[in-house]
C-alpha cells in the first residue's frame, strides 16, 4: 500500500505539474525551496548532523500553525537548551513568520515531499530525537521513516475539520477495504495525538487511531502571544489620531474572492462614518495584487503598506516622519506578512477573513486576546468549536453576508458599552482557555525520556 501512494503522490505531481509551474513563473513560488522539499539540500542546516543529536523538529504547516506554536517553541528552547530547535513549514508565507516570530530557532526549513527518498534525506539532514507536528499533517511516508529511526513523533493541537472527516468517510465508503486498513497501520507509528477537543480526538479514533495513543489536550491557538507593536501600528494610531480617521476596520487574511465583500462590508460602514479606514489583509502575498485592482474597480483611493517607507517588524528604526494618509485614501492595502496582529490592536471593527466564501474560515482568537468582537460569515468551518463557544458566550457576531457584517460594526460602534461587554468576553474567553502548551510540555517530557541515545 505505501509503493501504491507513492504511485498516486507522483500522478499527482505531474497532474499538478503546469499549475506549480505557472504559478512558480508568476508568483515565484515553489522553485526557490524545490531542492530543500526534495532533500537534496538544507541551506538553513549550517552544522553537520551529528552537532544536531537531539535535536527537537517543529513542524508547523502555514502561517496560523507558524503563530500558534511560537509560544510551544520558545518553551522548548527554553527548557531544552542544549538540544537543537528545528523548525519546518511548507509554505512561502509559514517560513516568512517562522523566521521572524522564532529567531530562536537553530533552523527554519521546509518540509519534504513525501516521498520516502526525500523524507530519509531530511530525517539524515536534520537527526531529530522527536519530531512534533501542529494539527493534522499525517504524511504516511514520514510517519513510517520516523518509525523505522525509532524517532517518536507526537502530534499537538491535532483536529479534525467537519469538511475533512466527511471526505474520509466518503473514501471509506469506496474504497474501505483497502483505506482503512492502511490508515490505521499509518496511524500507529506516531507516539501520541494531543487534539483539541474531544470530537476531535473521536475522530482521530475513527479514523484508525490506537485509542491509548489519542488524547483531547486542548488548542495551542489559546496560548499565542498577543503579538506586540510593530512600527507600523504605532505610525497608524497615531496618523490615524492626527488626521481623525475613525472608525478603523480590520478585515484580516482574506482569501480570494473574498476581496470585494470586504469592500461591500466596509462600504456600509462609509455611509454612516466618512472618514472611517479600512485595513484590508489579503491572506496570502500572491493575492496582494488582486486586491489592488478591487480596490481601483470599487472607485476608492489606497495606499500599500509596502509603499509607506515604514520599518517593518522588529526594527526600531524610525522612518515614519513623511507617512501620512491622503485625506481621499479610505483603504490601507496591507501587502506584507507578519503585520496583521499588531494592527488588531486599533480595530474600532474586526471582519475574520476566510468566512464569507467557503474557505473555513480564519482564526478569531487574534482579535479576541485585543478585546475585539469578531465578526465572522457563515463558513468557519475549520474553526467550528472555537466559533460556537463565542457565539455561546455572546463574544462574537456571526453574519451571513457583507452587508450584514457592516450593519453589525455600525450597531456596536453606536453602542460602545455592548461592543465593552462583547470584547471583554472575548477577551476573558482567550484567557481562560490556555494550558494546552503545558499538556504538550509534559508529552515531551515523556518521550524524550523514552527516546533511546542514537549515534
């Protein structure tokens, strides 16, 4: 069964082939870190691996698992000094935050492709003493390569989304008698899987989980740190003060399509509030573009981040002075990675991006660790837990169009002291909520201890 996904992971791959290559030509992506995803090479590994015995791999998939273990991360590194802190991604964007929030790190790199002679290349490269990955990445040549290494691998903040169990369940249902034997031999290997929740963790045993190994531990998302002041939020508050530009409207990670709905949203907000701004943060860098021309077509006047000549994160340098926002711009386009956090901060109003099209919605903990309201659309499909515990505990709005999202910000904004009850909900939610990085602390604590000493 592993040679047949091989098979089928190749015929993929070439299916795939002209979309990665018009993409890699047109957004320059997937060429720069090939070599890296195939093993050849790990330009971020500056020591051979025997300096590496015992080093600790934290994979984290994109940018929400990128922010979600930076705490995890630096509790790691803290605790483990003298074992190497290797951290992977897979996309363009995760690696980007994964090197800034996480400078720590010995290492950010990608992960392979799962092929096995890609992932015993990287096992070699990296010679982990464990290896822990954020939500559900289950690679079964990974996973069976570990194994082989006798490296554990443990599992935390593991889900399983309601799109994502129906789908398994729809190939079990034709191809049962050759899946699920598979998946469940897959799923042996790793050492422990510390979900969510537990639906999550009923899932994880559906799905062929020993049941001893499976464990509802909580969500790390709880734990993040409230991202602090970047240049660029202490230049906003304080233009935004000085030209009197209020209400400020975060809309955070939209994905595509979703663009002009934000602008819709917003545009409800303009016929009560004139001089009200929107912040509008595209998901990912190749769709900065397209947002731009949505933008233009809705008739408004934007200013780029990338244009202000502001410091980005973690630089003091100040170069702020000659930024200002044109009395006729109403849209601050934000085209950069990492930013998106701090300027939660200044939201008078908060859209979760990912929510007003079938996408499975974004993160709402962000917003709500500032005091913000989140409102978010119909699809949060990947955050149906964390949603509904807002919704139960009157934390957050959820809306089933543009329009009503604008009309929503425009009935907190009239009521402060409901949108002050709402965000302190939110806030307090967040707060108490945390422990899941502990519980993953004391999982590895156990494994290591159970880790033999490798030459």
């Amino acid at each position: 069964m592993y040679f047949a996904y091989s098979v089928l992971m190749l015929l993929a791959a070439c299916a795939l082939a002209p979309y990665w290559l018009v993409q890699g030509l047109r957004h320059k992506k997937y060429f720069s870190n090939l070599k890296e995803r195939l093993g050849l090479e790990f330009p971020g590994l500056k020591h051979p691996p025997e300096q590496r015995q015992g080093a600790i791999w934290l994979h984290a998939v994109s940018v929400g698992e990128a922010l979600s273990c930076v705490g995890l991360a630096r509790r790691l590194k803290e605790k483990y000094p003298g074992r190497p802190l290797i951290v992977s991604t897979t996309t363009i964007t995760g690696q980007a935050i994964a090197r800034e929030r996480m400078p720590f790190a010995d290492a950010v790199i990608y992960f392979p492709l799962d092929w096995s002679f890609c992932v015993q290349r990287a096992l070699s490269a990296v010679n982990p003493a464990l290896v822990i990955i954020l939500e559900t990445e289950i690679w079964p040549n990974f996973l069976r390569e570990s194994a082989r290494r006798n490296v554990p691998v443990m599992f935390v903040s593991g889900r399983i989304s309601d799109r994502s169990f129906a789908r398994y369940m729809r190939y079990f249902g034709v191809f049962g008698i050759f899946l699920r034997p598979f998946l469940r031999k897959v799923l042996a290997n790793p050492s422990v899987y510390l979900m969510q929740g537990e639906k999550d963790a009923d899932r994880m045993r559906e799905l062929g989980a020993p049941p001893e190994k499976v464990i509802a531990s909580g969500n790390l998302k709880y734990d993040m740190e409230r991202p602090a002041s970047t240049p660029l939020a202490a230049w906003l508050e304080k233009e935004a003060a000085r030209t009197h530009r209020e209400p400020i409207i975060v809309t955070g990670s939209v994905v595509a399509t979703e663009e002009p709905l934000a602008l819709i949203a917003f545009g409800v907000v303009q016929g009560d509030y004139p001089k009200a701004l929107l912040v509008l943060a595209p998901r990912k860098p190749e769709r900065f573009q397209a947002a731009a021309d949505f933008i233009e077509e809705s008739h408004r006047k934007f200013i780029r981040r990338s244009e202000l000549g502001i410091a980005g994160p973690g630089n003091s340098r100040d170069e702020t002075n000659h930024a200002v926002i044109p009395d006729d711009v109403t849209v601050l386009l934000l085209d950069s990675i990492g930013e998106l956090g701090s300027l939660y901060s200044l939201a008078d109003g908060v859209l979760v991006g990912g929510s007003l099209v079938a996408s499975g919605g974004h993160n709402i903990l962000e917003p709500a660790a500032f005091g913000k309201v989140p409102v978010f659309g119909p699809f949060m499909e990947n955050f149906a837990e964390i949603s509904q515990r807002f919704l139960n505990a009157n934390a957050a709005v959820q809306v089933g169009s543009p329009e009503d999202a604008g009309v929503t910000w425009i009935e907190l904004l009239r009521n402060p002291e409901k949108m002050r009850l709402m965000g302190g909900a939110a806030r307090r939610l967040v707060e108490g909520s945390r422990g899941a990085t502990d519980r993953a602390l004391e999982a590895v604590d156990q494994l290591l201890g159970k880790t033999p000493e490798r030459s």
